[in-house]
C-alpha cells in the first residue's frame, strides 16, 4: 500500500502523475498482479498493489504536489 496527501491545488497534477507514469511504471514488471488506485475527500491517494513477489514501491512523488507522505506498508495475505 502507498498513501499520499495531495497539496489541495496539486491534488489532479498528483492523481496524474499517479496514473500516468507511476502505475505505469509498475505494469512493466511481471510480478505485479493486480493495481489500484483510490482517492478520498481530504485528498489522499491510496495505491494498492498485489504482487506474485519482489513488491516494488512507487517512485517518489512531485514534491510540489504533495503536502504529506508517501506512506508505504507491504502486507501479507492471512489464510482463513
């Protein structure tokens, strides 16, 4: 998981760059299963990615852009 709070004005330039050159680099890798990407109200951007193994993080952000993070936490699926 990668969590971002935007600056309220840079909020749409940090969900682009998001979308368009962060996930994107991701999607070049093969162990990468799944990603998504989430905002909220109080202008976060949430990424979440699955990975087959060897997650990778996202590149740092804009730094104009953002007010506070990244936030990074990797997680392990619990078996019920």
């Amino acid at each position: 998981m990668w969590e971002v709070v935007a600056h309220p004005e840079g909020f749409a330039d940090l969900l682009s760059w998001v979308c368009e050159v962060a996930v994107v680099e991701l999607q070049g890798d093969l162990s990468l299963i799944d990603v998504q990407v989430y905002t909220s109200p109080e202008q976060r951007i949430v990424v979440i990615t699955k990975w087959r193994a060897n997650p990778r993080l996202l590149s740092d952000p804009p730094r104009h852009t953002v007010r506070a993070g990244p936030f990074f936490a990797d997680f392990s699926p619990v078996d019920l």
